[in-house]
C-alpha cells in the first residue's frame, strides 16, 4: 500500500490499526490522525471483522468516495478509510 509517497506493507498496516480506538460498526465518526514514518495521514475507522483499507483517487476526500459505502462495508468489516 502507498500511504504519503511512501510503500507501506502489512507491519505498518497493523502498527496503524493499533493506534486507532476502537470504531464502532457502521458509524464514519471523526477523523484520526497517525504518525507514519515521519508523515501525518488522517483516517475514518468503522467497523470489525477483516481489515478492508478505502483509498480515495487524486483530488478527492475519504468522505467524498466512501462516505455513502463505508456504513454498509463497516456491517461485516473494520474500514480504514485513508484521506
């Protein structure tokens, strides 16, 4: 996964989720913000079950791409949705 021009592979994926609270399922709630080598990324978190990682395109905004989606992905999956 490319996260801030970085390549970032399951150990930091998993170090990300450790730092998060715990979502709750079907609910966007605020943004959270992780350090990741150096660089601030600001995330939506819902959701349990298999980690399911939203990354919006050049342009736009989490909320924009996955914000009608990520109530119904968060009913049966933990979503990280990057912005």
């Amino acid at each position: 996964m490319m996260v801030a021009g970085l390549m970032v592979g399951p150990a930091a994926v998993r170090a990300a989720e450790a730092t998060g609270s715990a979502a709750s399922a079907g609910s966007k709630g605020a943004p959270q913000t992780i350090q990741l080598f150096g660089a601030s990324i600001k995330y939506y978190e819902a959701g349990r079950g298999p980690t399911l990682v939203l990354v919006h395109g050049l342009g736009s905004s989490a909320q924009g791409d996955w914000g009608k989606v990520m109530a119904d992905l968060a009913k049966t999956h933990h979503v990280l949705a990057l912005d």
